[in-house]
C-alpha cells in the first residue's frame, strides 16, 4: 500500500494518509539551529546539539507511537481537531502532508475549515518559524478557538529524563505579550533562553503543563481546550509549556494568517538582564520582527527553496528512469547533507543523547556532500582530525557543541585513522584545494602539539602497519566498521556496553581482513597523494606496504571460494566454511574486491559470485550467513540480536554499496544495478506497508531472509548508507568521478539503460555529459569535449565560468 506520492517538480514528498506504518519525518535546519518534524508535526529542536541544548520535550518509543511536537488545537464549537490529524486524531475531511527540503506543510481540512501550517528554519536563523493559515471554506462565520502547544525541554536532554528531584523545581518563565520565554537556570549557570510567540495579540496562555492538559488527561484532549478556555498559569517548576490562546473569527472566504516562532537566545554575560529578573528580550525581539508577517515568511521560504536549488544544480541526472531521478537529483543528495548536519545523532531511531559525532561516520558521510558544501566538508575535516591521538589512534566520536572527543566512548575502533584518508583525498579531489594538508592541527584538541594535516594522514597510515597481528593483517582493535565484531570483549554482563566495556588486546591475535581491504584502498589513495605532492620516498615506502598487505590478504584472508572476515583473539578463522554460523560476512568480500585484491587470480569474481550465492536476497545482501543462533562469547554483540536483524544476518544497506562498487570492478554492470535497486527507497515505495520507514530516504537496516518479517526496515535518515549510495551510484555506476586533473568517465552500466544525461559542476566549469551505453556496458571507447576529441576517459580541467558539452559512447 502506499501513503501518498512524489513530487519531483516541487522536490516534495506528499503524504495523503497520517497514519504512516511509522512516522514519516522531515528535518529542518541547514546550519546550527535543527529541528525533527513528523507527518503528524510531532518531533522536536534544539541549537546545535540535542543533548545540550535541546528546546522542546520529545516522548521515544512511545505509546501512542510519536508523541509530543508542535501542536494547533482548534475547537470549532464542539469539535476539536488538529490539522496534523496527531495529537486529537478526529477524522479529517482533508489531510495532506508535504515533506520539501529543510520544510513541511502539513494541512488539515475540517467541517469547512482549512488549516495549512508551514514550519521551517530561516537560512542563518536560531528560529523555527511555524506559518499557521486558516482558511473558512464554508457558506457561514466561524468562530474558532486556537490553542498551540509545546512542551520545554530543560536543554541538558539526558538530565531532563533522570533528575526530577531538581528539574521538577527549577523551571521558568516569563510571559509579555504574546510571547512566552522558558529561562530555567538563566539566573544561575546558563546565559540562554527560548522562547514561543505569535504575531498577533493573544486571548490568554498557559505555561503550566498541569493546567493546560490536566494532571491525568492525555495530549488528545488537553484540559485548557476541552474547557474552551485558558488557565492563565505560570510555570514555576514542574513542567513548562508554551500555549497561546486566540479567538478567531472568520467570513466565509476568510483567511488569516498566523506566524508562531520558536526561537533560541544567547546573550553575553554583562548583558543578559533588562533588569533585575527580566531576561534581556532584545535579541529575540529582532528575530521576531523579522518573521512577523506572512510576506516576510514567504520571501523566507523562497531564499530557503533557491538555497536548495542551488546546491542540488552541482550534480543532475536526465535518464528514462524517474524513481534514480528523484534519487540522485533530489532525495539521496538531501539525505547526505542532513547525515552531515546530525551524524548519528539526532533521530527518530537514536534520541541525541548518547552519541556525538562519528569519527569514521563524518568521513564517510563527506563522500555524499563535499560536491554542495567544500567549506564546511574543509571545516568538518579539521573537526574531525583534531580528535586524533599522536600515535594514529583517535576518539571514535566527539560533541558537536565542544568539538572535543567523547571519553565515555574512548578509542581503541582500529578502522577509525583510515577514513580519514578517505575525506581528505575527496575533498581535495572535488576542490583541488592542497592548502589543507598545510593546515596545522592539534592531537587530542591540544595547539602545543599541533602537525600538519598531512602528518595526521601519514601518522594515519602508520598506525595500521604498527598494529598488525601474526597474520600481518591488521589487528582489529576494540572493532572495526561493524561496532559489534567485538573479538576482544568476552562480555557476559549484560548490564556493560559491548564498545566501551575491558577491551582485551593485550596478547590478541584478532585481526581484520575488512581493515586490511581497507587499506589497501585508501594506502594507494595515500601512495597517489605522495606522489601529486612530489613526495617519491615516502609514496615508495607506503607503496611497499600496501602491496604487502595485498599478499597478506592472498595468503591469509582467502578461504578459497571468499575473502575471510577475520581472526578472533586465539586466532581461529572467522567467516570461513570452518565455522558452523556465519560462514561468509559481507565487509570483507566489499573492501577486498572494491580494492582489487587477488583479481587477476579471480579471487575477486568469486568473492562476489560467492555474496549472490549466499548473502543475496529479495530485499538486499544481508551480513552474514548463516546466522548466528547461540551467543559467541568470543564474537560479541553480533551474535546477540535474532537471527536476520541488525549485524546478525540482517540487511545492512551501509555495507551494500560496498558489493555493488566491487562489481564495477570486475565490469558487472547488471548486478552492480540490481543490488541498487533492491534497497532503494524509491523502489519500495509500493510496499510501504512491509517496509515501514520513509520510501523518500535510506534506512540502515532492512530485516534479512533468516528474520521473522523480512524486508522491514529500520533506522532511517541517519546512515552512512545515504553517502555510500549516492557514491556507488554516481561514481561508479553511472560513473562521473572526480580526480585530482579533471573528471573520470568511467561507467558499469546495466544493459537495460542506454543513453543519460549527467550534468556535473565542477571547480568553476559546468559540465554536461551525454553518455550512450555499448554491448559490453563498460569501458569508454571515445570521448569529446565540445566536438574536440579526447584520448582516454579523463575530462580534464577546463576553463571556469565555461559550460561543456561531453559526449562519451561506451563499448
């Protein structure tokens, strides 16, 4: 069944039913201030980090499900409806919600009366604007009552859920006009607030959570609205709300419009009083004033849309297939940049509270923006690697807030140093932009010990090859992608953490067969850096090992008909037809044939023949096979979850992308094409009943074969999954890659797909190439530029400001 339908000439996702097999979300925001917006305005925002500055309350995991958001009650005398259906949920004459890029419009249309609300983030705005339009349809006047609803957070997200006997005691407010401003602990430690206006004089308000919904009333059916009248209360402790109260009165054909602003204030220490307990409202008065008509809001939208259009213009696609259009141009690109705005941190799935930003995510999350945003691709690189320790290793996260590396979560991830190999070669490749390696940048956040970027990357690299086990393969750390592999945790407390609990590496013999693919791709990325920078010694020595690793990989990783996964702490194979469960894992089959490892010997075409044979399924390429029915103490987490879910079998769309660029390698366009399409949001959207999550974005994980509901999907938005498919399809697939001279015209194409049109804005110039498959689907057999013939497949670098015309004819 499907809930509604795409929108491509408005970039929209139009939703026609509420009821969503799970809410279906938006995020707004493009910079500092964020906020979650369901189908059903639930959802919440906070400024910059959700677990320290969050604004609004927000109920996970839930019953009912999505609980608590940006709520209009309209009482239209005995009837009281929302036009998001959510929280009342009276049936709707009308419902209709539509999820654009960094907006939501959600309308409701009750007994006559339309109710369109718009909600946003102004571009450079610590506000969240909410454009309320009422609209009376009908032959006769209404008079409505209006209430909006929010509940405060008190910023520090986690203390807010465990510390009642403070936070129940500390909260305030302040009403003037019709504006209501949470201060909890301004007086004290905090030199911030927010606060929730409307643009038009108010009938009344309340603060008081009690009083507004009633102590054992639920938010169907708010007390305040049940009465048709407000309480007027003011918030001193327990739990504060944000509601304003307006009568409205409406002509039939009337409409009025309503500009509501959620915002958030920081002020500097000597300024934050008007006087004696009267917070300094300056601030959000000029952010108030700048939203406080529709027009201003509109012309607001409108800067916002043409921001997106702009940053969506860098990469197009023309092909016969709309579902890989609205994929490439519109939502996986969107996708990316939410990914590099939260990480992990902030979603319906992760509640912005354990986790900050990832070292080895953020890198790889680079791979799908750096083409719309280099600056901030620049920025986040210098983030990151202000994180690493002097010996290669790394916080495996850090907060977004304080930029600093996450001690509850530590290091030890030996994968991580790698990735960073990884953005700053794609950053450069897309910009051209060497000044970064020149870049001075601390270890551990400390300046007194300060190196160039590029040392951080050599220092990267030798971290691996000073970290090998007897195998010479690279020994595995406390994990290495999978976080659940743990081979040195040997947990049987349930009440630890499998990531952060005794990591026993001290005598291990656990290595990793994925790191070592690892590094060979990104150690010749780091051989290929040396020598554009004329560095020939260090790119020989580096050469040496990378090839050292390869014959490593041969002798040591191959089981004869697949690459190992690894060793464990005795060093016993894992993934091997040894083992009795999970014979064959899929990251090391991925990084191995993606790095080209035993190719001409075909260790490669039978990896990949192998993963068709038994990791392949109706929804995607699962993990593992066989499951894992017993818990292995000696394997970790992974053997933990039931068989088909998460890292045990299930589905992880993360690593699928990596099979998919190992097929282009071999030249197999046909499959590289179909495990694309299998995990494609678009290509679900038919059976969003089974699929559950957004048919518009990735999720992490679709339930594997061996899993009681296969094909479910979890964990969406929030996923290296959305950079690596956008990677495999573009750079690969359809195969328009950049390099350090120029573009790379080097397409695996599906038989099925003939001709394409991929316009690609690169350092200045426009290019657009017109590509015409062949018989065999791969290789480029001419290529011009502008009618002039080029040899090879290489575009190179052409005057800036110009507009190109490619035409590539493939074999």
């Amino acid at each position: 069944m499907k809930y509604g339908h795409f929108d491509d000439a408005n970039k929209e996702y139009v939703i026609t039913n509420p009821q969503t097999p799970f809410p279906w979300i938006n995020y707004l925001g493009n910079e500092d201030f964020f906020g979650l917006v369901s189908n059903t305005a639930g959802g919440y925002a906070f400024y910059k980090d959700a677990k320290f500055r969050r604004l609004t309350r927000y109920r996970y995991n839930n019953i009912p499900m999505d609980n608590g958001g940006r709520y209009f009650y309209i009482k239209d005398e005995d009837t009281i409806w929302s036009p998001g259906w959510k929280p009342v949920k009276t049936p709707l004459d009308k419902y209709e919600c539509r999820h654009g890029l960094s907006y939501s419009k959600i309308t409701g249309v009750k007994n006559g009366v339309s109710a369109e609300s718009t909600f946003f983030i102004p571009l450079k705005t610590w506000a969240e604007v909410h454009h309320l339009k009422l609209t009376n349809d009908s032959d006769s006047v209404k008079k409505l009552k209006l209430f909006s609803f929010m509940e405060w957070c008190l910023w520090n997200a986690e203390d807010d859920q465990n510390n009642l006997q403070r936070n129940l005691n500390t909260g305030e407010v302040e009403v003037e006009g019709s504006t209501i401003y949470h201060k909890t602990e301004y007086k004290e430690r905090r030199n911030h607030y927010a606060f929730y206006s409307v643009n038009t004089p108010i009938n009344g308000y309340d603060t008081n959570r009690e009083s507004f919904v009633g102590l054992y009333n639920e938010l169907s059916g708010p007390q305040a609205v049940l009465d048709g009248k407000p309480h007027n209360s003011e918030a001193h402790g327990w739990s504060p709300v944000a509601s304003h109260y307006i009568e409205v009165e409406l002509q039939p054909g009337e409409a009025k419009d309503f500009i509501f602003v959620l915002g958030y204030v920081e002020n500097p220490e000597e300024d934050k009083w008007e006087s004696k307990g009267v917070i300094n409202k300056k601030p959000a008065l000029a952010i108030q004033q700048k939203f406080d008509t529709a027009e201003k809001v509109e012309n607001a939208l409108a800067e916002l849309k043409s921001y997106w259009e702009n940053l969506l213009s860098i990469i197009n696609l023309e092909s016969k297939d709309d579902k890989l259009n609205r994929m490439v141009n519109i939502w996986n690109q969107y996708q990316c940049m939410v990914t590099f705005n939260m990480s992990r941190s902030a979603s319906f799935f992760e509640v912005g509270i354990g986790r900050g930003m990832g070292f080895r995510d953020s890198n790889q999350d680079l791979i799908g923006f750096v083409h719309q945003v280099p600056e901030r691709a620049r920025e986040r690189i210098i983030d990151i690697a202000s994180t690493q320790f002097p010996d290669g290793g790394c916080y495996h996260q850090y907060q977004p807030l304080t930029k600093r590396g996450n001690d509850a979560i530590g290091g030890g991830f030996n994968d991580d140093p790698l990735w960073l190999i990884l953005g700053t070669v794609s950053y450069i490749k897309e910009t051209g932009d060497f000044s970064i390696l020149d870049e001075m940048v601390p270890f551990d956040n400390d300046e007194s010990i300060a190196q160039s970027l590029f040392d951080h990357l050599t220092i990267s690299f030798n971290h691996v090859i000073k970290n090998l086990g007897p195998n010479g393969l690279p020994l595995i750390g406390r994990a290495d992608w999978n976080d659940c592999l743990n081979l040195n945790c040997f947990s049987t407390n349930p009440n630890e953490s499998f990531q952060t609990t005794e990591n026993n590496t001290k005598g291990s013999k656990a290595e990793s067969v994925m790191i070592a693919g690892l590094f060979v791709v990104y150690g010749t990325d780091y051989v290929e850096l040396c020598e554009k920078l004329g560095k020939t010694d260090e790119a020989a020595r580096a050469k040496s090992e990378v090839n050292k690793m390869a014959e490593a990989v041969k002798s040591k990783g191959w089981d004869g008909e697949w690459f190992l996964r690894a060793y464990d702490f005795y060093g016993n194979k894992v993934g091997s037809d040894e083992n009795e469960e999970g014979k064959i894992f899929i990251e090391s089959q991925g990084w191995c044939t993606m790095a080209g490892i035993g190719k001409d010997e075909g260790m490669c075409e039978k990896s990949l023949d192998a993963v068709k044979e038994r990791l392949d399924c109706e929804y995607g390429i699962v993990l593992n096979n066989p499951a894992f029915t017993r818990y292995v103490v000696e394997y970790g987490e992974i053997s933990t979850y039931p068989k088909g879910y998460k890292e045990n079998a299930g589905i992880f769309c993360h690593n699928n992308p990596w099979i998919m660029i190992g097929e282009t390698r071999i030249g197999r366009g046909d499959r590289a094409w179909e495990y694309y399409q299998k995990i494609c949001p678009a290509y679900l959207e038919e059976i969003s009943d089974l699929h559950r999550t957004e048919p518009y974005v990735y999720a992490q994980m679709i339930a594997g074969k061996d899993a009681y509901i296969p094909g479910e999907a979890k964990n969406s938005w929030l996923t290296g999954t959305a950079a690596w498919n956008f990677y495999a399809i573009t750079q690969f697939i359809l195969g328009v890659r950049p390099e350090y001279e120029g573009l790379l015209v080097d397409p695996c194409l599906p038989k099925a797909m003939e001709e394409y049109q991929f316009t690609r804005k690169f350092r200045g110039a426009t290019y657009k190439i017109n590509i015409v498959n062949g018989e065999r689907g791969h290789g480029v057999k001419a290529l011009s530029i502008n009618g002039n013939k080029v040899d090879g497949n290489l575009i190179p670098l052409q005057k800036a400001g110009g507009v190109y015309q490619v035409e590539v004819i493939m074999y």
